[in-house]
C-alpha cells in the first residue's frame, strides 16, 4: 500500500521524498504501529470524525433513532480501524463519509416524507391510560410494568400514578409521560 499512496497525494512528488518519510515516522503505516503514531492517526481521526459528525447532523448524536444508532456504532467501527492501522486510511475515511453521507440523506428524506419516517422509524405505543396499563402494548413493546415505573420515577420523581394522564414509549425506546392537567 506504501507504494501506491504518493500517487494519491498531488505534494509528495517521487517515492522517497522527505515530506512522505516524515509522514510515515508520524502516522506509521500498517498494523506496527508506536503509541505516538497511534496517538497522531487518533488526532487526525477526532477532527475527521467532528468533522463527519457536523455533516451527519444534529440528529445523529441527540435523538438515538434505530438508524442514528446504527450510523454511530458503523461509524466508530469504521475509524477505529484508521487509528489501529487495520485498514487503509483513506479508504476509512471515505466509507465513513458515505455512511454520513447516507444518514443525511435518510433523515432528509424522513424529515420531509411523513409515511417513510413512520415506515423507517417506528411510532410511539401508548402504554397506560385511563388509569391503567395496556397489557397488550406493553408485550408489543417489550416492556415491564416495572420498566414503566422506573421511567416515571426517573422523569417525574413519583410513584403516584394518579399524576399521570398518559404514557408511551418512543420511535427511540424512551417512555414519555403526560401529566394530567389540573
């Protein structure tokens, strides 16, 4: 691969250039590489990855959809393997901006495509109302009356079951409670 990687580079003009050693004593090339070329390769992969992160959107990191998620573990897979030196960097760093790339293009899409986002995402199950559990949403969402309680706790600091209107578990797994209002 060391050999092929100056013809990629428009700055680096013959093979054993200066500037290209250089930047195999900094970054290193393939799997043997020190803690500091480590260290440098996790530099350049932070920025790359913010970078990334900018273009992906705000969603990918705050909202925690099914295919957020997806795009934030693939993507820390995938520049993992440019810091370790397990795979080709610029490689790394454009399957990483296609799946950004991607992710954008899915949220535009689902943004502006009511029935897509509802088929891509999945909707709010509504979990307790009129004073009662729903049994059968409950299983349809694989949740406990214990995993309910534990959200009510969390969200309103109660157990008192009598503040609260309505509940549902979200597209992204959180469970929403509606407070009655007085």
């Amino acid at each position: 691969m060391r050999s092929l990687w100056w013809l990629t580079n428009p700055l680096i003009v013959t093979k054993d250039s200066t500037s290209m050693e250089m930047f195999y004593t900094v970054f290193g090339e393939g799997k043997d590489l020190s803690v500091v070329q480590m260290s440098c390769r996790a530099i350049i992969v932070f920025l790359i990855a913010y970078g990334l992160i900018r273009v992906s959107g705000r969603r990918s990191f705050a909202i925690h959809t099914p295919v957020d998620n997806i795009v934030v573990i693939l993507l820390g897979a995938i520049l993992s393997r440019a810091v370790v030196g397990a795979s080709p960097f610029i490689p790394v760093v454009c399957a990483s901006l296609t799946l950004v790339l991607l992710h954008r293009i899915f949220g535009w899409f689902m943004a502006h495509n009511t029935r897509l986002g509802r088929w891509i995402e999945s909707r709010k199950i509504i979990l307790y109302q009129d004073a009662r559990f729903i049994e059968e949403n409950m299983k349809k969402a694989l949740v406990r009356k214990e995993d309910i309680m534990q959200g009510i706790r969390q969200a309103i600091h109660t157990e008192d079951l009598t503040k609260i209107d309505k509940i549902y578990i979200e597209g992204n797994g959180k469970i929403s409670i509606l407070i009655k209002e007085v």
